[in-house]
C-alpha cells in the first residue's frame, strides 16, 4: 500500500536561520495509520507538521531540501488548496484557528470557501457533527464551550471537508485528563470507523500509548525512534535522555525487567497489561 504522505530525506530551516528546524527526517505515512509524535520541546514535532500539512513551503518559507509527497504529489508543485483536500490541520492554539462565534457559522466557513456545492453542506454539517458527539452544540456560542468541546467544534470543521489525514498538534495540551481522553476517542472513532489517517503531536505518552498504532520520536530535528507504542517504550532510558518520558506503568515495568524481577519483553504500557 502506497503512503498517504512520504517524508523523504527532508530538511528546513526557517527564514534566514542557519539551525535546521528538520534535519534529513524520513518518514512515511500509510492509509488508516494513528501515528502519534513526541518530543521535547523545539524537536521540530510542530514543524514536521507543518511539512505535512502543507504550510511549509507554502506558509512558512526557507532552504527546503528532499520532498513531501501528499497522496503522491510534492507539496512544492501543488497549492495549499490542493493539499487541504487531503490534509486537514488542527492547530495547537485552538482560539487562532477559529473564525466564528457560533458553531454551525464555524462549520460553514470551510465549506464555503472551499466551495462545497450547496447541496452538499447540510448533510457534511450534520455528519460531522454527529461523527464526533456534539450536534446538540450546532447553535452554541463557541465562547461558552469548554475547552474539550472546543477541540471537538475544530475536528468536526475540519472533518466536514473530509480529508483523509487529520494532523493535530497537541490537541490536549490545555485539557484535564477527562476531556483528553474524550478527544482521543473521538479521534480512534473517527480513524476506525471512517478510516481517516491521524496524525497527532501530544505529550501526554500514557494516552498515546493506548491510542496510537505507530509513534515516532523527534531529538533536534531528527526522528530518534520509530515503531509501534511496546517498541518506542521499551527503550525508557533513551527515551529520557532524550528527554521525553514514559508511561509511568512502563517504567516500572521495564524497571523491573532490567533488575530480573520480571521476565524481559516486552513492557506492560497500561495497568491492565500490567495487571495479566
């Protein structure tokens, strides 16, 4: 099966700089994948999203060398338009990326001005909605949703325009732990039933772990490790050298594996693993 997006040898720096934001990063991502990506901070996560998306070279410009293929097309050779019909971004700063103060206006604006025949954006609207549980919030003010709902308004914007990949940049970032693990379940929703690729940036590994099929981790601009949630966890010590944590249940496990107290493997990534 061909990649949805192929990242391949690319570097950018931003502007003038003379540091590369992306250093020779090679990465591909297949049809129906939940890719998670960590890292600390200035990795270059929300830059590698940026190079997905689109936005780098049609947004952000400066020395780009290799290539991004969207649904086998180079980014460079296409519009911004083109690549938004298949990847749609949810940026981090939820409040920038709205433009309206009701939610059933937020919807239209994408649908509008990518010019989705009129007969057409009534049902887009409403599945969209009802895709990610919040139809009864159609004619709310944004300003009084939580911030949960309001991840869900920007998912179902951007799902109304039925891209095959969604990136999100850390979409949980300002969440409590409940209303993080109800956007990732929107997320798992909205990637099983509807098979559309995720990509999302997050830190908070323990969800990551149980949502993502793949993670890739960032160090300088570089993807450091690559491979499903038990791959990428099992290596905790170069993972906090790195500088990005663990699951706490894995660090106990692989803790425990190390010393011989429990048979080596793969680690347990939740209570429940840990638990059999």
């Amino acid at each position: 099966m061909e990649p949805i997006i192929r990242i391949d040898h690319v570097s950018f720096s931003y502007g003038e700089a003379s540091a590369r934001a992306l250093d020779d990063v090679t990465l591909s991502v297949s049809p129906g994948d939940f890719l998670g990506i960590i890292g600390p901070s200035g990795a270059g996560k929300t830059t590698l999203a940026s190079a997905m998306s689109g936005a780098i070279p049609h947004h952000y410009t400066g020395p780009l060398f290799g290539s991004v293929l969207v649904d086998g097309k180079d980014t460079c050779a296409v519009t911004l338009t083109d690549i938004s019909q298949v990847v749609g971004s949810v940026l981090q700063d939820i409040d920038t990326q709205m433009v309206a103060s009701v939610v059933e206006d937020e919807m239209l604006f994408g649908l509008e001005n990518f010019g989705v025949p009129h007969s057409q954006i009534e049902e887009r609207v409403i599945d969209a909605l009802e895709t990610v549980g919040i139809a009864d919030l159609r004619e709310r003010d944004i300003a009084t949703l939580s911030g949960g709902q309001k991840q869900k308004v920007a998912i179902a914007a951007i799902l109304a325009l039925r891209p095959r990949v969604l990136v999100l940049d850390e979409p949980t970032a300002a969440l409590d732990p409940a209303s993080s693990r109800m956007v990732f379940e929107t997320l798992r929703s909205i990637n099983r039933e509807l098979g559309v690729t995720v990509v999302i940036i997050e830190q908070k590994v323990a969800l990551l772990s149980e949502y993502a099929s793949r993670i890739a981790v960032m160090q300088g601009g570089r993807i450091a490790l690559e491979g499903t949630p038990s791959e990428v966890f099992s290596h905790s010590a170069e993972l906090r050298s790195i500088g990005v944590d663990s699951p706490r249940v894995t660090r106990i496990s692989n803790s425990l594996a190390a010393r011989g107290l429990i048979e080596a493997g793969e680690p347990c990534l939740n209570v429940r693993e840990a638990s059999l």
